[in-house]
C-alpha cells in the first residue's frame, strides 16, 4: 500500500527527526537549559511538558475525518505550540513525538513512525522559529506578550507549513498524480490552513493562562476543542445521511424505467471523473456529483405512454419529451446548492452546434457543467442494455463520442473523459437481465445518441 | 431542530415590521430599551475615572466582531456565539494588568458597551439586506445584563484580587454564566414557543437540548478570555479570536448540511407532483399540517423533524405505481392499496438507512387509529389525518368545505384519532390562504 519511494521518504524523515532532536539535546545546553531549569512561575516543567503531551494525544485521537481519511481535522497543534512558547524546541518537538503513541487504533506502524517524526520535526522548527526571533521560553505575562506575539505567528506559520509541507510529501510520493483527486490532501486546504493557524493560537492562550493555573488551562481549553468536534461529527454524519437520502430518492425515481436504473448514479460517476480531470474546485466538483445524479429527475413528467412509444414521435410528443430538463429544474430549483447545477440540470441536451434543447444554445454559451453530464450521460446511455439493443462497448461508445466531439460535445470534455477512464478503468454495470415487468420498460432512450428520436414529418 | 418554516407565522415580506410583533417580543424589546437607556444614563453619570476605556474599547470591538459573524443554527435559529463570549467576558472582567490591575466599571457600562457593540455589529447585517435580528440581540442584552448585575457588585468587593483563589472564581463564574444562559435561553424558548405555537415546557426542552453544547463551548471560552486578560492584559482578545472562529465554522457547516438536506427532501418530495400522481403543493401542505398537528401535541423537534421528513415523502410510494391515481387523492383508492403505497414508500425510505424512523411513519400512514395490534405511531396517525385532510380540502380555504371534511373525519374515530382530529380542527381554524 505504501510505495518504496513513499517508504524512503518516510525512513528519511524519521531519522532526520530522531537525528536532529538527538543533535539539540547533545549539543546546545542553552537550549536544554529551558527545558530542565525552572524558569520564573514555572516551577514543574516536567510535569508541564507530561500535561502538554496528554493534551496532544488527547486532541489528536479526537481528530475527526474532515472529508476523507487522509485528510483529518486536528486542534493538537494547538498542544505543540503551546510547548513552544513554555518550554522550548525540544519540548515542542517531544510533544509531536508523542503521536507514536496515537490513540487512533487502525494506525499502521508506518504512519505511527511518520506521524511522530513529523510532528517532532514541525515542533522543533516552530520552537526554532520562535528563537530565531528573539523570544525566550518561558510563561506569558501582560509585559512580555507584545513582545512575543511576532515570535509566535512566525512560530505558527513555520508549524502549519512544516506540517502540511511534510504530510503532503507523503501524499505526493505514495499516489503519485492521483494526489490531486478529491481524496488527497488539496481538498478544502484553504479552511485546513486557517482552521490550523486558528488552533495554533490556542497554543498562546493555554500558555498565557499557564502561570495562574496550570494544567487546568489544558483542561479548559479542551472543553470548546471537543464542542467543534462534537459539531464536525454531526456535519460528517448529516453529510452521510444527506447522501443516502439523495440515492434513495433519486432510485426511487427511477423504478418507473427498468432499463434506465441507476443511471443517475452512474452519470454522476462519470460527471465527477470529467470534473477531476479538468480540476474543478472541490465544491464544484461536490456540485456537479448532485447535478449528475439529479439530471433526469424532471422525467417523471413526461407521460408513461411517451417514454414507451415505439415509432417516431408526434410533434406534440417530441415536445412534451423536450420539456424534461425544464420539469428537472422546477424539482430541484429550490435546494440551496450552487446554482451551477441547476444550469447544469437545465441545459444537460444542448448540443455544440446549437441544435439541442431546450433553449438551443450554442458553444460555449452552453454551462460548462451541462457540457460534462451531457458527455457523462450519453456514455452511460450507449454503454448500457436498452430494450432495442444491447450494450455497447465502451471502446465504441468513446469512438461515438469522439466523432460527437465539436457537434455534439464540448471536446475538451470529451478528451478529458477519455483521458480519465485511461486513468480510472470505468466499471460497467451488471447486464440487465429480462425485466419481469414488461410495462416498466422504456422504448426509446432519449440520451441515447446511436439512436436519436424521430419526429414524424407534418 | 427544525421544522421552523412550517408553522411559523413570519409575516409576508411586505408586511410592515411593526405588524410581526407580538406581546412577547414588545415586551423583550421594551425591557431591552429600558436597560439601555438606564445603562446610558449611568455611563454618563459614571465616574470618568472608572470607565476602564481601553478595555470598553476592545470588549466592545469584540461583540461587534462576534455579532457581524453570527451563527445561523437549525430550525431558523440564530445565535452570536462570540458576541455572548465577548459580553459575557466583559460582565465578568476580574482584573487587568493595566492599571492596577484593577477593573471598576459597573452593570450599566457593560449594558451600555454590550447595546453599542452589538449594534455596531448589527449594521453590516442590515446594510447587507438582512434581518437585523433585533430579538436575537435584545435576548443577548437581556442575559448579559443580568450576569452584569449580579457580578459587577462582586467584583466591586474584591473578588477580582490576587487572594482569592482562582479554583473560586472560576466556579463562581461559571455558575453565574450558567444562570446567564439559563435567561438566554429561557427568553429564547418563550419566543420560540409563541412563534411556532408550541407549548412552552417543550420549547424550552428543546432548546436546552439544541444548545447545551454551544453554551459549553461559549461558558469554557469566558473563562478563557477571563482569564487570559487577567494574566497578559486585552492583546489576549485578539489571540482567542482565531480559536473561536475556528470552533464557530464547525457549527456553520453542521447548520449549513441540516438545511441542504431538508431543503432537498423538501424539493424532492415534489417528484411525486410534477409526475402527476399528486396535486400541486400536496405533500408540502399535508407537512405543513402534520407538523403544527405534531407541535399542537407537544412532539419535541427530532420527532417533529421525522414527522416532517415522513409527511413531505409519503406519497413516494407512488412512484412505483404504473399509472397515476386519478387527481392523486389516496383517500379515494382501496385500503389495501392504500397499504401497499405506504409499504413501498416506505421500502423506499429504509433504503437510505438512516431514516429508519421515518420509514416507519409513512409505512403505518394508512393504518386506521383503532383496532389493529399495536397501534399505528403517533406520527402516522397525523400524516394520515392531514392527508386526508388536504386530499378533501386541497389549498381551498373555504371554511364550510373544512369543516365538512373534519365533521367526516370526527364521525370515524376508528380510522382517524380524535385526539389528533381535534388539534387538526385547531390549526386548519388558524390557516391562512397558503402561499404556495
């Protein structure tokens, strides 16, 4: 699971940090001397640094999931810096080593090692930093504070980028390109970042409150740390609960067509590999996950008796057929998400050459997020059985696409699918086997671009 | 939780404002401008030399920060979560290491720094085209004042000096904040209750219930500031103020995810209309009614949340129909077809797998009230009155026409529970011309 390259790195920083702490605590007894020597107010510090190491386990095995495993939301900085500030460097950097001894159980051996070296190694840069600024350890006081406050967000800043800098060698090492997906480390890094920066000054608040009453100033900060938590886990199982609902509404709103089930759900499969690969923005891409899977909600208005027509259809019926992104739209109008998915709703049968519906757009008038489920949904619909013919191979319906491309689709988006099922090998539903319900099935398929609808000619 | 739209009487946007008022709110704002303009009056008689301005200053900036960003909370509550931290902080200042060390401003400059703040905060708000929030604020004033009232004489007497033991202080400032949040939150219940007409023992319950967390957090963050300041001087504020936003953003995404989801589920729920097996607005107006039927009860906001849920998605069943119901009425199909509608709306339900409780209200929705083992859920008996209820009077709000349906529904008390027809008397009494 973890590359060699991944694993050298991970050997590399273990023993820089062992190497490097080993190096300070042989080398410089000035530094050591914070450390050992009460310093004025701070009477334990050993018993300080033990309260400090409690408080990083504590907030580290209280880190929640923020969107992905790897990704984890964690306030321990917060334990770190407020080392760097009492004790020092080598303090700090003891206290980041104690992530060896994570409470989080499924840890491997190998993430143990890295997490604590790389912790160890952002606390001793931090402390460096703070030195090298010409703070000196020891506890907060309304006279020095002004004086250590630069220190401090040179400290922060040094932690969050040692921190991030070192975590995302791993990412980038271990998957190689894959890294820049939704499940890497880039996802929602802006709120990461500040959310850190905001925990770091946690550090200069749980060192100032030190001097009056000391390990409880860990234990009273721990009280709104795990509130956040406590709502961060509420947001991610609302979150999982928001999904589920949606599937099961969108494939109850699907039962009505046997041959068309799970077509949202493959749509917006597809929806997101084009998003990836053209690296739309997280939140787009969350965006577009929905549109796709919403993007045929508005057939339910169109009568049975139209979807099931064999033959060319009636003007009136091509119509009615037409009107089913407007239908789709009116459904989801309402829901609060962005309101590029709507558009995308909308205008998911436009073609390139302005010859769609329902408005007839053309080119790059036509959303950009209605050019990518148009191209997802076109695939889906050759790839899958229909009543009047089989699946066809994916090789063919990308050859459709290409020769589609210009027309048709958007052929940026084209390639880019293209490009991300070379990456992602694409998964082909089950064949549908005979439907038992004979009245359930739909004759035409409207995406599909094999086949396109016929009107009868007045 | 939630569910504050549907019963809630706000006024249609062109109603004036003054016209929204009710005797509860007129009565918290005018408490509100008495303490502020008492807190005026006594700045202006204040000792110059006891003001603390720095301190006034920076405490004040604070509020306002915290009320620019306030928190939107579920079921259209909004809170200032930092503001309070800023407020309360202030109401409870022990020392500072400026001058002494010694703090001696009284309750009414708290009020009076608190109302200044607030309001300053406040003006962002309106410039932007929001609502003001100006009972939010006026509950805020309100508990503050009295944590003010009841601390600043303490700290009057020295409680604020180097002798007295911390491990003293911060219980007694926690306990005082606790009574804080108690009026806050009691304030907040008392309107809530007359805004939603629930009763007020249940809207107090679930307030606490709905914000007990966030009044740990902000207790724990004012002693903090407390404290803080008491050791390194009004710096501190602006260093806690990243923590807090921090914490903050982490109850904004949970609010934010609990309206995306009930707005879909809203949305959603009206496949079942533009596909024509319902009337236009059904399943939002059977909610409408099921949910004040729940409230009129006394069902807390989780089981009004799942009432709402099972009421807007229990018509879904019939997605799996082949053709549509004639005008979509369930009232006017078999019973054992009605059975199956419930039964595959709810299959549809369980399929989500955390909706479980509402799987079971739409699948009992049908179920008369009396004679079958066990009795349907209290839930299913309201949907199944309430859709009724619209499938005979739809949006009409001709008062013979909703009487003759309840009259129907009272002489059946084996399929609908009078005690559930009675309260739905009561609110289709109050309806007015919907909006839809």
């Amino acid at each position: 699971m973890v590359s060699r390259a991944a694993r050298l790195y991970i050997g590399l920083v273990v023993s820089t940090a062992a190497v490097l702490v080993a190096a300070v605590v042989a080398c410089d007894r000035e530094m050591q001397a914070h450390f050992w020597t009460p310093s004025p107010g701070l009477q334990h510090p050993l018993a300080a640094l033990i309260t400090l190491q409690a408080l990083f386990l504590v907030c580290d095995s209280g880190a929640t999931p923020m969107t992905s495993r790897q990704t984890r939301w964690s306030p321990s900085s917060s334990a770190t810096l407020a080392a760097v500030v009492l004790l020092g460097p080598v303090a700090a950097a003891l206290v980041g080593a104690t992530a060896l001894l994570s409470l989080q159980r499924h840890l491997r051996l190998a993430e143990r090692l890295f997490n604590g070296a790389m912790y160890a190694l952002s606390g001793l840069a931090a402390g460096g930093a703070y030195l090298a600024c010409h703070a000196v350890p020891g506890l907060p006081n309304s006279y020095n504070l002004r004086t250590i406050l630069l220190p401090f967000a040179a400290a922060a800043t040094v932690h969050v980028i040692a921190n991030h800098g070192l975590v995302w060698g791993v990412h980038r090492l271990n998957r190689g390109r894959a890294m820049w997906r939704r499940d890497g480390l880039e996802s929602n890094l802006t709120l990461l970042l500040a959310s850190d920066l905001g925990y770091a000054c946690l550090g200069l608040v749980i060192a100032s409150l030190w001097e009056i009453m000391g390990w409880f100033a860990a234990a009273l900060v721990l009280v709104p740390l795990f509130v956040a938590r406590w709502a961060m886990g509420q947001f991610a199982e609302q979150q999982r609960a928001y999904a589920a609902t949606m599937n099961a509404l969108c494939q109850a709103v699907e039962t009505k067509d046997y041959y068309t089930r799970g077509h949202g759900d493959r749509v917006s499969r597809g929806a997101v590999m084009i998003a990836r690969q053209i690296r739309m923005s997280t939140e787009r891409t969350e965006a577009i996950r929905f549109a796709g899977m919403l993007h045929d909600v508005g057939k339910l208005g169109v009568p049975t008796q139209v979807l099931q027509k064999t033959g060319a259809l009636t003007e009136d019926e091509f119509a009615a057929i037409q009107l089913h992104p407007m239908r789709g739209l009116e459904i989801v109008r309402e829901i609060g998400f962005l309101f590029e998915a709507l558009n995308g709703i909308m205008h998911h049968h436009e073609r390139m050459d302005g010859r769609g519906y329902p408005m007839g757009l053309a080119g790059h008038e036509i959303p950009e997020f209605a050019r990518v489920i148009a191209v997802a949904d076109a695939f889906d619909s050759m790839t899958t059985t229909r009543s009047y013919r089989e699946a066809k191979s994916i090789e063919f319906a990308l050859g459709e696409l290409r020769n589609g491309a210009g027309t048709q689709f958007d052929p940026v988006v084209v390639e880019a699918f293209i490009a991300a099922i070379e990456k992602d090998p694409w998964k082909l539903p089950e064949p549908a086997a005979k439907p038992a319900d004979p009245t359930t099935v739909t004759v035409k398929d409207h995406d599909d671009p094999t086949a396109p609808l016929r009107v009868v000619e007045p | 939780m939630t569910g504050g739209t549907i019963a809630r009487r706000t006024p249609p946007a062109r109603m004036a404002y003054w016209q929204a008022l009710d005797s509860g709110r007129i009565l918290l704002m005018a408490a509100a401008a008495m303490l502020v303009i008492a807190a005026f009056a006594g700045v202006v008689a204040l000792h110059p030399a006891r003001v603390n301005f720095l301190a006034a200053l920076a405490f004040g900036g604070f509020i306002a920060f915290g009320e620019l960003f306030r928190l939107a909370l579920p079921g259209g509550r909004e809170a200032a979560p930092i503001a309070m931290v800023g407020a309360m902080a202030y109401a409870m200042l022990l020392a500072l290491p400026e001058q002494d060390g010694r703090v001696t401003y009284d309750a009414l400059m708290v009020v009076a720094v608190a109302a200044i703040g607030m309001t300053v905060g406040a003006l962002p708000h309106i410039a932007a085209g929001r609502s003001a929030g100006l009972t939010g604020m006026c509950t805020r004033l309100v508990a503050v004042s009295c944590v003010a009232f009841i601390f600043r004489p303490i700290v009057s007497a020295g409680f604020g000096n180097k002798s007295v033991y911390w491990v003293l202080q911060v219980s007694v400032i926690a306990l005082v904040f606790l009574v804080g949040w108690l009026v806050d939150t009691l304030v907040g219940a008392l309107i809530r209750a007359d805004d939603v007409g629930a009763r007020f023992s249940v809207a107090m319950r679930d307030e606490i219930r709905l914000q007990w967390p966030l009044g740990l957090a902000v207790g724990a963050s004012v002693i903090i500031t407390i404290f803080g300041a008491k050791q390194t001087g009004l710096i501190e504020l602006a260093v806690f103020i990243g923590p807090l936003l921090v914490t903050q953003l982490a109850f904004r995404r949970y609010a934010g995810i609990r309206a995306t989801y009930l707005q879909t589920v809203r949305s959603l729920a009206r496949v079942t209309e533009v596909a024509g097996y319902v009337e236009t607005g059904h399943s939002r107006r059977v909610s409408r009614l099921a949910v004040a039927v729940g409230r009129g009860l006394g069902l807390a906001e989780p089981e009004l949340l799942a009432l709402e849920y099972a009421a807007l998605m229990h018509d879904i069943g019939q997605l799996s129909l082949r053709d549509p119901i004639p005008g979509g009425a369930t009232l006017l199909v078999s019973a054992a077809d009605q059975e199956r509608i419930a039964e595959l709306g709810a299959e549809v339900i369980r399929t989500a797998r955390v909706l479980d409780d509402v799987a079971e209200l739409v699948r009992y929705q049908s179920r008369p009230a009396r004679g079958h083992e066990p009795a349907p859920p209290l839930g299913s008996m309201i949907i199944k009155a309430a859709n009724a209820f619209d499938d005979m009077v739809g949006s009409s709000t001709d008062r013979n026409r909703s009487a003759a349906a309840l009259e129907r529904m009272r002489l059946d008390p084996v399929e609908y529970d009078a005690g559930v027809v009675a309260v739905l008397a009561e609110v289709a009494a109050r309806r007015v011309p919907s909006r839809l």
